[in-house]
C-alpha cells in the first residue's frame, strides 16, 4: 500500500516528502512529525499539530507551536518560517546561508519587485505606535504594546531587501540605514525608522515567525 503524502516536499527542509507513517505524518530527512488532529472520538478532522521539529535545537519554535493545530495549507506557510535557534543566530548577524526562498502568497509583487522572498507572515496587522527604546533583538521575551493605532491588515513579506505588505495601501520599509531598531515580541514585530516620531508594528504572528523576521531583518543592517 502506497504511503499518503501530506507534502510533497517538506515545508521546513524542502528535501524529502512528509508521508504518513503510523498515526504520525513525518519527513524522513528532518525528522518532522505531525499528527492529525481529531474531531470526535476516532473521526479525523484536516488539522494537524506538531510533535517534533525534528532534529537541531528548535526551543523557540517548539515553545510558540505547542498545541497548535491548523489546516495543511496554513501550516506549510508557517513551517516555511521555522528556523532553529542557531541558524536564527546566524541570520541576525547577517549570515543567510540557512535561508530558504519561499513561494510567495502575492507572486505578481515579488516578480514586480524582481527580489526573492525568504518569509511570508499570513493576517498581519499594521500599527504605529511607541517609540522603539535600546537596542535591536530577534528574542521575543514580551507581546506588543496596547497603545496603537491600527492602518491596515494583509500578508507580510520579507524580500531581498525590504519589508512588504499589501493591503489598501502598500507598506515599503526598505532595510538598510534608514531603520534604526528592530524588535520581536511575541506576537509580532516594531521596526523603528529615521526621524519617525512612532515605531511601526506588524502585529497578528507566531513568536517564531517574529523572531524570523526580526533575524533577518538585524541581518540586512547588519550586512
């Protein structure tokens, strides 16, 4: 009997299919284990949650994913931004060997922008807000401020050299000397930019997702 594939090539090290092996489904390159979610008793539902991140130390990730359960299609986009905790080390200091390019949600953007996209963070809210004090971090240690003003929603991405979000009206934060800090929290990421007398916050995201972001974003200025 031929084995169910989940994925045809595993959103977290794009080497190897997730296949169903037993209860679990796993890639046999990372080690990548999930589970399907159960509605009732022994009906399935079509969400699945992570056992394991498999092999490297994925403690930040492992933390913000306990328990969560969502459909396949959500799930590949954020496993797409998992990265474990050296690699995100690495990438903060500007080094993006262990980056992994992405299908972008929004293609037409990334073709017009001719640029890679390396992360993409679904239902993300855009805000300004306090002033981003210290020094620039991609360790989540506390959510975002309340204080906000809400612009917009949309999808967050990180090109080759900026931040994109689309929406009504378009966010261009292009990283280079421009923007003085960069903070994750955990529930989403401030960038304080030059003669800006607010911080603007993407908002709505997994703890990793804005330490990932945050990495690479430290890493561009860091370049």
């Amino acid at each position: 009997m031929s084995q169910q594939i989940l994925y045809k090539i595993c959103p977290l090290c794009q080497q190897q299919p997730v296949t169903q092996q037993g209860a679990h489904y796993r890639c046999g390159q990372c080690g990548l284990t999930l589970k399907q979610q159960s509605k009732f008793l022994f009906l399935k539902g079509d969400k699945y949650e992570i056992i394991t991140l498999g092999l490297g130390n994925f403690k930040l990730a492992q933390a913000g994913l306990q328990g969560i359960a969502l459909s396949a299609d959500e799930l590949k986009v954020v496993l797409g931004n998992v990265y474990n905790d050296e690699q995100l080390s690495q990438v903060a200091k500007g080094d993006f060997k262990a980056l992994r390019p992405v299908s972008m949600l929004a293609q037409i953007i990334l073709e017009q922008l001719r640029e890679d996209c390396f992360l993409q963070v679904r239902g993300i809210k855009r805000g300004h807000g306090p002033v981003l004090q210290g020094e620039s971090s991609y360790q989540p240690t506390q959510p975002v401020p309340t204080s906000m003003e809400w612009k917009d929603k949309g999808n967050l991405f990180c090109t080759t050299n900026r931040l994109v979000m689309p929406s009504d009206h378009f966010t261009f934060i292009r990283l280079g000397r421009n923007v003085l800090i960069v903070q994750a929290f955990t529930d989403g990421i401030g960038v304080q930019q030059k003669k800006e007398e607010f911080a603007t916050y993407f908002v709505g995201c997994y703890s990793h997702e804005a330490a990932a972001v945050a990495a690479y974003s430290m890493g561009k200025l860091a370049s």
